[in-house]
C-alpha cells in the first residue's frame, strides 16, 4: 500500500529545498534533506513519511561523506603512500547512519534539522536495514577494522561482495528456525555509490595455452564482470573517509541471445545474465551439493580476482611517477591482508597476474607475492580450515591449479633438501592432500602459510595453539612468521553511539571524551568503582537500556520480561562448540529447582531472563535442533505461573548488528561458554564487558585476556582448559566419565516431553555414549556441567548483593581499554602491513 504522512508532508512543504552540501547548520541541513526529497526522488513526489524521510537524510549525509571520501582519494592519490587491502567475504556492517554522523560530530544538528520536518532521528535511525554483507564475527570485526583504519588515518581499502540476499532472514515458527531471504536491497542503499567505470573481466573454466616463447595463456570459458559498488567509511573526528568496495557480477548485453529469446528460448537466452546473478545473491550458499561448491569456489575466486585487478589498476595509475617504476616495487605500494581462508585464491591469482599479464618469471613473481601477502587465521575447527577439491579446481581455475601444484612442488622442494628431518612430516604440511586417490584436495590454510609473509591468531591462548598444534610444523621452519594480534572492537559504535546514558557517564567522570578513540582512559574509571554517586548513576543507566531492551523483546516476541530481573545473555552464531546447549540445559535444570521449590523458597531465589539468540546455518540440523529447544523450554517456562516471576527464557529471532545495539547495552551477565581452545577470539565477549557486563564464561579465545584485564574477581569462571581437553576426550572414549546427576536429571526431563512432542533425541545422542559419529559429547557438555552450575549459583549470589554487582559492572568497562580496533589496527600497521597514517590536512 502506497504510504501517506500528510503531517510530514507539511512539514516538508514548509522547508524550502537548497542544496547544501556540506553545511553543519540545522537549518541548512534541513533545506539539503528537502532538496534531496525534491530533487534526487525515488517516490511519488507527495509522499514524506519516515521511510522517504530517512532515505532523504540518509542521502544528505552522504553529501559530507562524499566530500570527505574525495579529498581523502585524492590526497592518496597525490602522496601515493604504501595501502593496505582488506580481502574479506563479510562484513558487518549494521545500519549506518547513527555511526556516520556520529563519526562526523553532526548528530545535535541532524537531530535538531529532522525535528523540522516532525520527526526524531532515532525515530528515522529504526528505517534503516542492516546491510546483509555478513553472518557473524568474522563480519563485524572486519567492519570494525575499516571503521579503525578510518579514524587512524591509515590508507586502506576494503573489498568484498555485494550479496542480495544475504544469508537470511531468521523466522521462528512452531517448527523452530526457517530462513528468509534479506531484504536489504529491496528498495535501495542510500549509501552505495555504482562506479560505472570500474569494471574488471573475471573467467571462469577454459584451459591454458602454451605460447610460442613458454609462456602461458589461461582462455576461453565464460566471462563474467565485476562492477564496484563503494561505500564510505567515516574516521571519527578527522576528515579521512575510507571505501569498502563490494562487488557486484554481471554480463554483458552482447551475452544476451537475442535469436534464442525471440524462439522462446527465453532461459537460455539468459542464460549467463542467470549465472552471474547467482554469484553474489547468497552469502555462503549451501555447499552439500557440487553445485554448491562450484558457486562457493566462484564466489571467492570473484572477489580475489576483481580485487587484485583493481590493486594492480591503482598501482599502474602511480607506477610511471615512480623512480624506479618497476613491479619489484609492488610490495613497498601494496599490502593484501586475507581475512581467513576464504580469499586464499589471491594467492595464485596474484602470480598469474604477475607472470601471464605482466611477463615475470617465476622467482620474481613469487618473491612480490610472498611479501605483499599475509593472512589471519580465525579458527582451529577441522571443518572450517577450507579444503577443495582439486578436480573442481581444475574444472573452473585451470591457470590457478597449475600454479597451486608448482607452489605445493617447490615447497616440498625446499623442505627435503633444506630440512632433512622434517621429511616425515612433509605430507601433512604440503598443499596438496592426495592420501585419498579418490577425493584428492587443496588444504587453503596450508596455501596460506606456505606463501604469506606474516601469519597471525586472534587472542594469546589461539595464537598459541597455532604455533604449538596447528601450524607447529612451520614453525621450525619460520619462527618469524607468526604473530599474536588480539581481536578488537571500535568503541564508538559499541559505546558511544549504542549506549548514550552510560557513555555521558564515561565523559562525566573521567572529565573528558578522548576516551572514545583512546580507550585506555577508561582505567581512569577504576578510582571511582566504590563510589555511591557514580553507583546510582551507572545503576540508572543500566536500568535505562534494560527497559529499553525489554520493550524490544516485547515487540518481537510477545513475552513480558522484568527489567529488575537478572538480564542473562547468549547471543552469537548458534554452534555446538558455543555450547548454547549448555546454556539451555542449564535453564532446564534451574526450572527443575524451581518447580521443586515451596513458594517461600522462590522468594529468595535471585529472578533471571535468559535469553538466547543467534543464526543456525540452514543446513547445521543440530544446531537448529537447539534453536528450536531454546524457543520449547520458554514456551513453557514463560506460561508456567509456578516460576515466571523467578525464571524466563527467551529466543531473540533475527539477531543482527542492530538488534546487539538494543541487547549488549541492557545486558548484566553475559555466557562466554565455548568449549576450551575452540574459540579463537570472540569480539561479542568484548562489547559486553565495554558495556558494563559481566561474564561468565571458560578459559577460551579472548576471554583469558579479558579475565586478566577486569580482574579475575569480576568474571565467573568455569569448565575444563584448553590443555585438558585432548585428555578428557579420551578419558571419554575409555568410559572412564562419570555424569553429574543434575546434568541427567535435565536431560530427563527434555526426554519426559516436558517441554513438548518434539523428538530431541538425536540432539541429546549426541551428549551420550563414549565414541563415535555424533556422539561421545565432543564439546564436554557433560564434563563442564557442574562447575557451569556452580558459577551459576555464585552469580545469583553475587546479584543479591547490588553495590557489589555494580562495582563488578563498572571495573569490566575500566578493563576494557585493551580490546579497542583502534589499538589492534595500529599493531597491524605498523607490524605486518609497514603502512603508517596519512591524514588529510
């Protein structure tokens, strides 16, 4: 139905349109939001209700960003420093708007300039979808990174891919999880940019020809384009405005089979417009089927490819000022930092381009591919170390697999005639995995170490398990090469924008607002933890955001929760290794304890709201498994009269960027509760302690170094090491673990059908036995039970106790300084990428 707001429409009318492009008066603002309305339409000219008018501010915004973004190009344009390139197939971006002005110190004039046309900005703000360019960690750390290197002036580049669809849209029905696709896109982004001009052929199958002079020539197949969509990244508080670039694929009109379509042949006259929309409709399109595999090969080899091309463009553009103009000169212009496995084909492709395109021999090429490239790895999970096969490979990246094949034959090379003793191990360190003749395949990770110069982990305790188990290997044979750079968030959107009541308190008591891009000042807080002033300030406005957290559980889910009540939260990509299982095991038992209560015994007990979000990946049936556990136990735990006063347990559907904005900041406790050295980082635990949280949570990723940094009095610990797993998992396997009788008694009554017909029993299979496929408790469920259940009890505790609970909340935020992007970016640049800042004057 077409939309009407004859209020605002007034309103409008009243405000004469004048573009002003880069005015910071309200006034003025308010004319370049009515010129844009007027004079830049995407609706019918008589309709300004909150959507019109969001698009309409959202573009007078971009009117500063542009500016900013142009004199930032142009000045590395003219400085030509050495540029970082950040290859990731996600980002997080969340809704933008409230971070761009408030990165631009616009946001009292903004506010005050939508007020003329009857509207609040937050109001406005609530238009705007989440970008749906990423899925989870990995994601929003990598727009956190860009909005870092923003602020620290740092020249630097993002790409990716510009997904429709995202990865979906999370329902919750009487089934548990179904999947949507995202709607992001549907209208349009008011931030994007189309750059018609940057277009770069990306090929896909052919074969490769041998030339006359030796050389080699990758053609035929199909080719598709890759077309930049760009969006501006804002620095806070400097006039730097860096790009994410996403691209987008599509063919040509000459693809177009003009005679097939006019014999009705309408499919395969479209037919590769068909297959260039599908490589970026989907993030991380299912890959059961070769299908599958294939798009997800494609999608990768997409975004190298189109990248380097436009890094060799921009390098080129530059090469003939240069004194040398040589490429041996490429790495001191250009550093590649590959965000996990998934950009691994740089690699080949940046060889390819070197030799094929630009006619180097071997040695030079790799020596500039060696020193241009380094990668972070994100995980020490089995399956999500990528491995393809090297039959598809060959299918669709012919060129690439030769020159995979001469890299893995050189490695193995240099390893037997320079390190004799490591002979014996050579097979697992290689490249190329053929034990299994039938289904032989490229270990990307191993690429990655073999040809980066710099490797680095996430969190100490990671990093560490790459060096002594992962990648132990390597590193007798480069003990240089590896590094620790602990993961980090940007303050601003995860204090200061999302969370204004506590921020305004920050400034208030440390006396400034530096903190906000120098977060170490937040230790400043620390002589203050006992004082009853800044107790009842801080309580007021952890009450503020619980209130306003509770309003949005009531709006997506229907439950009335207690903003007095223990805000308990869990919310991240939903996995076994997270252990939300332990989480809702842990809720069941607590109801079990309650039912069992007298009524007298509840009114002491310490009342709690668990809630639990997050995405399973629509083909992870266990993991769907438990989202549809979590959403059984509320529904009879919220309507059972005996205990939801003392007990509620929620599922928040469709947890993004901006629904973290509404749950960190009301959250007190927060579960940490990955199985020990699973985790490699974790950023979410992060926010939570910024914001005031507490956690509880086990020996893993960053928690160790957040323990450290917040004191270990103020973080529930609990649950095996990571050098005990291996032990306790064969301690399993020979049947030597005991279960603790509550853990039994929970599982019992998810059996007894308590909590409805569904079968759960493939689920809790998978917590029984001592081995086997999906079974034996890989994750240490069992085994961490009872010292979970026991931290638990201390933090009921410890809540009874609210001068206590509060001083904890404020020491976690003044613990916080270490785990700023900003600082976690400066090592990157100074210490693997040799970048350094370059501000526009």
């Amino acid at each position: 139905m077409p939309e009407s707001n004859g209020a605002a429409c007034g309103a409008a009318e009243k405000v004469k349109p004048a573009a002003s492009p880069a005015s910071e008066e309200p006034a003025a603002i308010a004319g370049n939001i009515s010129f844009h309305a007027q004079y830049s339409p995407h609706f019918s000219p008589l309709a300004f209700g909150p959507e019109q008018a969001f698009y309409s501010t959202a573009e007078s915004v971009r009117d500063h960003l542009v500016q900013r973004w142009n004199e930032t190009y142009l000045h590395f344009h003219k400085t030509d420093p050495k540029q970082t390139y950040y290859l990731s197939m996600e980002y997080l971006q969340g809704r933008a708007l409230t971070n761009a002005v408030g990165n631009l110190g616009i946001t009292g004039a903004y506010a005050e300039a939508v007020k003329k046309f009857g509207y609040e900005l937050e109001a406005l703000v609530g238009q705007e979808k989440d970008a749906a360019l990423g899925n989870g960690g990995l994601g929003r750390l990598a727009s956190c990174f860009l909005d870092s290197m923003a602020t620290l002036n740092l020249p630097a580049w993002g790409y990716g891919l510009r997904y429709r669809y995202g990865l979906f849209k999370q329902c919750i029905t009487k089934e548990g999880q179904e999947e949507i696709a995202e709607d992001w896109l549907e209208k349009f982004s008011p931030w994007e940019i189309v750059r018609h001009d940057i277009v770069y052929p990306i090929r896909y199958f052919g074969h490769v020809e041998i030339l006359p002079d030796g050389s080699r020539k990758w053609v035929g197949g199909e080719v598709l384009n890759a077309l930049a969509y760009d969006v501006p990244i804002p620095g806070y508080k400097t006039k730097n405005a860096i790009s994410l670039r996403l691209w987008d694929a599509k063919a040509s009109a000459e693809d177009f089979n003009l005679f097939q379509f006019n014999d009705g042949q309408y499919e395969s006259a479209a037919q590769l417009h068909a297959r260039a929309q599908q490589i970026c409709a989907v993030l991380y399109p299912g890959d059961a089927t070769e299908e599958g595999k294939l798009l997800r090969l494609k999608q990768q080899y997409f975004l190298c490819s189109a990248s380097l091309q436009d890094i060799f463009f921009r390098f080129k553009e530059r090469k003939a000022d240069r004194v040398s103009g040589k490429w041996s000169e490429f790495p001191a212009k250009v550093a590649v930092q590959l965000n996990d496995t998934h950009p691994t084909l740089a690699i080949p492709e940046l060889m390819r381009l070197l030799m094929d395109v630009e006619g180097l021999g071997w040695d030079e090429a790799w020596d500039i591919t060696n020193k241009t490239i380094a990668y972070t790895n994100h995980t020490v999970l089995p399956e999500a170390l990528e491995k393809w096969s090297q039959i598809v490979m060959r299918k669709l990246l012919p060129r690439h697999m030769e020159i995979i094949e001469e890299i893995d034959k050189r490695f193995k090379e240099m390893v037997i005639s320079t390190w004799k003793e490591m002979e014996g191990k050579i097979d697992s360190m290689r490249i190329l995995d053929n034990s299994n003749p039938q289904k032989p395949v490229v270990r990307m990770a191993n690429l990655c170490v073999v040809s980066a110069h710099t490797v680095n982990g996430v969190a100490e305790l990671h990093s560490n398990i790459l060096k002594e188990e992962l990648f132990a290997d390597y590193l007798s044979i480069w003990p240089n090469k590896f590094q620790n750079k602990t993961n980090g968030i940007t303050p601003r959107r995860w204090l200061r924008f999302c969370n204004p009541e506590l921020s305004e308190i920050v400034t208030k008591w440390l006396k400034t607002d530096q903190w906000t891009s120098n977060l170490d000042l937040l230790t400043g807080l620390r002589k203050f933890a006992d004082d009853e002033k800044l107790h009842a300030e801080w309580a007021s406005a952890k009450l503020a955001s619980k209130k306003r957290l509770a309003k949005h559980v009531l709006d997506v889910t229907g439950v009335t929760i207690d903003p007095n009540s223990l805000f308990d939260i869990q919310i991240k990509r939903i996995h076994e290794y997270k252990r939300q299982l332990l989480n809702i095991l842990g809720a069941v038992y607590r109801y079990k304890k309650l039912k069992g209560m007298s009524a007298e015994e509840r009114q002491k007990v310490t009342p709690r709201t668990v809630m639990i979000g997050g995405k399973a990946f629509a083909t992870y049936t266990n993991a769907k498994r438990i989202v549809k556990l979590v959403n059984d136990v509320g529904a009879v735990v919220n309507n059972d009269p005996d205990v939801n006063k003392y007990l509620k347990v929620v599922f928040i559907p469709n947890y993004n960027v901006s629904v973290a904005e509404v749950l960190i900041p009301g959250s007190e406790l927060s579960q940490h509760i990955s199985t020990a050295g699973m985790e490699a980082s974790g950023t979410s635990n992060m926010k939570f302690s910024l914001n005031g949280c507490v956690i509880i949570g086990t020996l893993d990723g960053a928690n160790v170094e957040i323990r450290e940094e917040v004191g270990q009095e103020n973080f529930f610990l609990f649950g095996a090491k990571a050098d005990q797993v291996a032990g306790l998992r064969k301690d399993r396997e020979n049947g030597l673990f005991k279960p603790d009788p509550r853990f039994e008694e929970a599982k019992q009554l998810i059996r007894s059908g308590a909590f409805g017909t569904y079968d759960y029993a493939p689920l809790l299979d998978s917590l029984e036995g001592n081995s086997g496929f999906g079974r034996g408790d890989y994750f240490l469920v069992g085994y961490d039970f009872p010292s979970y259940i026991d931290a638990q009890a201390q933090v009921d505790e410890a809540y009874k106790d609210k001068k206590k609970w509060i001083k904890m909340s404020i020491l976690n935020t003044a613990g916080s300084g270490k785990f700023s992007s900003d600082r976690t970016i400066a090592q990157y640049a100074k210490e693997i990428w040799g970048i350094t800042a370059s501000p526009v004057s």
